[in-house]
C-alpha cells in the first residue's frame, strides 16, 4: 500500500494561518494533507476551507509540520515521532528550547518569518512563504538526508531557506523581532500613562511614534509563551538596550553633542542600509518620492504604476519623528524602474532611484 | 506708509523646509514676505523659487516666524524683537528653552507638527501644514491680543492650534518624538552590531523591526540641538523607559506570564485607540484589509479606490513582527466607507470598517 503510487502525504499540526497556509501550499503543488488542531471546531473549519483533505495525524506522512503554539511544540513533535515514520518540523518562533527536548534524527526545527502572530485559518492563503526567509536549525543529530527534504518542501512552498544553529536562531529573533515587540509596548505603555494626564499628547503623535509603535497593536497571547521559551536571549538584549539607552542618556545630560551625533549617524547608515524589503535585490530598485500630506497623492502614485504595468513590491512612507508629510517608498522592478522614474518626473513628482543589487 | 493699504507683510528668518513653507502659503494668501538665511545660497535659492518676495528682514512686518536651527532661535526672536515692531513667533521642535530666554509680550512660541527633519527649501510647498497639529504656548506675560493674531495666523495656513505650556509642550514630544527617535537609533545600533557577526540577521528584520527603526533613517545632525534643549524631558522619559523595560526584564526573567500578557493588552488597547492618523475623527472610517504578500495587491485596492473616487486620506501597512504578510489599513471619507467595503468584498478583500468618530 505505501509503496503503490499516489500523492505524496503530509501532515499538519495546529491549523491556523501558519499550519492553514502550509495545508493550502501542499495541496496546491498536488499533496494530500491530513491536519489536526487542538481545537475540534478549527480542524472541522480548516476541512470546510480546503486547507487540509482530511482530519487527523496521518501515519504515512512524508513530513509533518507542528504548526501548534510555542509551548506546545515538543510534545506534539513526539506525538509525530510516534505515530508517523516520516520526517517532522516544527514553525515555533523559538528553537534553542524546543530542539534540545527533542534529539531525534528524524526532527528538524524550522521557522518560517512569516505572518505568525494574525489571525486564524480564515487568514490562510497559499502563498503566505513566497519570497519569505524560512529559518532551519539542524543540529549534529540531524540526519543531512532528512534536512534536504525539509529544506525542498520549504523552497517548494515558496520560502528561502536560512540554516541557523538554534541558539543563534534565537539571538537574532531576540534582536529584529522579539525585544523591538516589547519596547513598543513600553513606549506605547508610557505614552498612554502620559496621555491620560494630557490628552493633547495624542494629537502631537505623529507618523513617526505610529512607525514605531504599530507592532504593540498585534496579539499579545503569543507572547508569554515566546518569552519564556527564548528568556536568555531577550534579557540578554533587553539589557543591551538598557545599557545603550543609558548611554544615550549621559550624552543628553552631559551634552555630549559628537558622540551623540556619531551614534546617531551611525544608526542612520545602518537604518539606510537595510532595504525595504528583504527580496532578491538585483531584481527590484527602491523609489523614493517626497509627497505632500494631500488626499489622492498615494492613489495617484500607485495608480499610475498600474497603468504603467509597473507591479510595486512593496510601498511604505517613511514620515518624518514629527508630521505626517513623508517619503514615499515604493519597490519595483529594475527594468521598469526607469521608465517610472521619467513617467513620475513628467507627473510633477521628484523621485530618487536607487538600485539594490 | 505703514497705514496705507497694500498687502499684510511677513518675515522669515531661515528659509529651509519649514521657513519655505509658511513664505509659500502666506504669499498663496496673498502676503507680502521677506526672507533671510544664515546661508546667502539659501535665501537667494528662496527668492528664485517664489518661496519670498524679498531678501531681508522686513521692519514692518505684522508677523516674523523665526525657522532658524533649535540652537540659533533665541537670538534670532531678538533680533525680530529689535528690527521689526509686529509680533514674533518661531517653529522650534523645544519650547521652555526659548520662552524662558525670551520674555517679551510681542513674542509667542510654536511648533507645528510637520516636516522638520526632511530636505531643504526645494522641499517648501504651501499645503504643509494642512490638517497639521501646531501648537502653540502662550506665558502670563503672552499679549493676548498677539496671541489671537498668531493662532489666527497659523490656521490660515492650514494648521489646527493646539495651546500648551511649553514645559507640557517639551514633556509630551519627549515622550512621542524625542525618546522614541534616540530608542529606534538603539535598537538599530544594537542589530547593526549583531549584524556584524552574523550577516543573516538582516534577513530576519521583517516588516515589524523595518516600522519600529524607520525614523533612525532621518537626519541625525538636529538632534544634538534638541537633546541639549530638551535634556531635562528627555532624561526624565529615558529613565522611565528604562524602567519599564527592567519591568518587562523582571516579567520575562521570572516568567510572570499574567502580567506580562497584561502589559501586552493594554499597549494593545492603547495603540488601537490611537488613530491612524490624527484627523477629524468624524470625517473618517478605518478600513483594514488582510492582505497577501503578493505583487499589486496595494495598487489594485488603491486604484480601485480611486476608480470609486474615494480619496485615500492615509495608507499603512501594519506588518506582524515576522513577515511582511500584512493588513492594509486605509482611512477614507466616512460618507463613502460603506461602498468602498463592499466594493471591496465583491473584488475578494475580507475588508473591516471601523468608524473613528
């Protein structure tokens, strides 16, 4: 029976976006998926939606993707050790902790960077790894045979893979994603204590603290859980950003004006540095256009590039710390980049290219 | 003369961004406006591009705003103060700093909200300070009768005044531009640094870490300025930005989930609450739209607004912390919301209206 011919088999634990999103993908590229969920009602909804083909934990699955929250994980990637024969992943936020509970040749931790913390099934889309880093964290045990399924099926998907030691794994997310989560919720925090002394403070709110504290405005049910599974590593750079706050404060209060300028320079050429997006740069320019705080602008922008056929990557306004007028920046192809920018300037607008690649 | 009929006249002092646009829009209005710069370049680069209609200081003007750097402000409102016998105003981003140097009823300190950091006089355009916030704080010793003047002034421009004392006015920017512009160098000091050793740390900053270090990017040499004017506020938000995040150590280090996840919601609660932009709330509904991280979903949803003709008062995407899957969150007129949603949902968007009013 397992060796007749017929669709290559997966299973997903936890449907929601993220196992949902990989139940759709396979399914798309011809798999059978069988998935299961803590939750009756969301194994029964993600069935409805034709995310999955079938409820359950199938045993001949090639790969299964634990897709269930972070505390969780280990256990069920025994359960899929247990019940299948094939290969098992997980796509927890955190690996150092789930990959030492687990030390079997079969497993593979992985994380995909992709849409972990909004909303449920109904959320789930096939293309949600598309041009998406999907982090693997093999270790000595890892069997290199079972890391290339792994690594095939993610590329399958859509994803680019990154190999990180777990422990690395977590110090990075630590730093782009996991302590920049909680300061957001401090300065929203402060701001918000602040507020209820001063309404006005609200309205001097600009574009910039909207930047920068967008991310406090996600589910925050996820969090204890990442927290406690990646403790070291986000003490670790929470007191990294104490001590350089507190460094920042001695060049304030001692008026420190070189050093100050150098540190914030040098924030500056990095902030520069990281691209819009991270995509395959020698295939998109970033457009730059000032625009004024007028209705339409953004709609006129973006509509020319339709009808230019222009597909934008990516657009985001950079505002300034204080107003709304901003920068529009837009990601489009390099080849038509050029035929934007003249289009653009006979439009009135200024827009600066710059070629990523 | 002075009491023969011609236009209200209007000085200038620093023709940069913010100096070109007020010499702009006043003279939209029909003003007579002389300007100067510290640099000859940038005056005569302002009386070529229309942005005054004089080099100089203008004796008799009803009104000078002094646009000058932080730094160079107290000087130059004295300099006003002597040359000319109209009211004198300025737009630096610290207020106490100034008003206490300053103490004369014919002069009344500002701050408009809008563009301070970005580009030169080629950037002045008359519309910037449409629907801008642009506060104002009157002392005892603030002629009130000068006072109308300047608010009236300054509406005219197209601002909405917000009065403050200027210790209230330097405390609340701190806290919404100042300490979230020095924290957004750190974090971005702190990943540039990792980065170092481990280049792949860059392709995991996604949308999240992108929103939260953009204003990193703007230009760093006014800040010493501001630090040395504003030390005391921002000291005192860095120390307790500090001590919320030793909290949010403590919660994270002793694993208290309760009240951590409390923290969370309540950061939440308050980022929700905070318009996507600051506007006549009445006027405008919030429309978020899931979407997939695919090429010309963002000009599809914005041309088909603007083939409804719905004018699209701001855009943004807000990311999750990892992956560039988002929700487009568009603000539009609130008498078009409704068509604009079901427009949408017949075009496949799951798209949710909030009305702000």
């Amino acid at each position: 029976m397992a060796d007749s011919p017929g669709p290559q088999r997966a299973s997903i634990i936890g449907t929601g976006l993220v196992g949902g999103s990989i139940g759709l993908a396979l399914r798309a590229n011809g798999w059978h998926v069988s998935g299961t969920d803590l939750e009756p009602a969301a194994e029964q909804r993600a069935l409805e939606l034709g995310v999955i083909d079938a409820i359950g934990l199938d045993p001949n699955s090639a790969i299964t993707f634990v897709a269930s929250p972070v505390r969780s994980i280990p256990a069920e990637v025994q359960r899929a050790l247990s019940v299948t024969t094939g290969i098992v992943t997980d796509v927890g936020s955190v690996k150092a902790s789930v990959v030492a509970a687990v030390s079997n040749p079969r497993f593979v931790g992985g994380h995909p960077m992709a849409g972990s913390e909004q909303l449920g099934v109904e959320g789930a889309t096939p293309d949600l790894f598309e041009g998406a880093v999907w982090v693997l964290t093999p270790v000595a045990d890892t069997d290199s045979d079972h890391y290339s399924v792994v690594a095939s099926v993610v590329r399958l998907l859509g994803a680019e893979v990154v190999a990180l030691a777990p422990d690395r794994h977590d110090a990075l997310v630590a730093v782009v994603s996991h302590v920049p989560h909680l300061t957001a919720a401090a300065l929203m925090g402060i701001a918000d204590e602040r507020a209820e002394e001063h309404v006005a403070l609200l309205r001097l709110a600009a574009g910039g603290f909207r930047d920068m504290t967008r991310i406090a405005a996600g589910t925050p049910t996820i969090w204890p859980d990442i927290c406690a599974e990646n403790q070291d590593a986000i003490v670790d750079v929470i007191d990294r950003l104490v001590v350089e706050l507190g460094d920042l404060r001695t060049m304030v209060a001692d008026g420190q004006r070189d050093r100050l300028l150098a540190t914030l320079e040098r924030a500056q050429q990095a902030r520069r540095n990281l691209p819009s997006r991270i995509v395959h740069p020698a295939e998109v320019a970033e457009i730059r256009i000032p625009v004024p705080d007028r209705d339409g602008v953004i709609a006129d922008v973006t509509t020319f590039a339709s009808e230019m056929a222009i597909n934008i990557a990516d657009i985001e306004i950079a505002h300034s710390s204080e107003g709304d007028r901003g920068v529009l920046i837009l990601l489009v192809d390099t080849v038509r980049a050029e035929a934007f920018r003249i289009g653009l300037v006979e439009r009135g607008y200024r827009p600066a290219v710059q070629y990523l690649g």
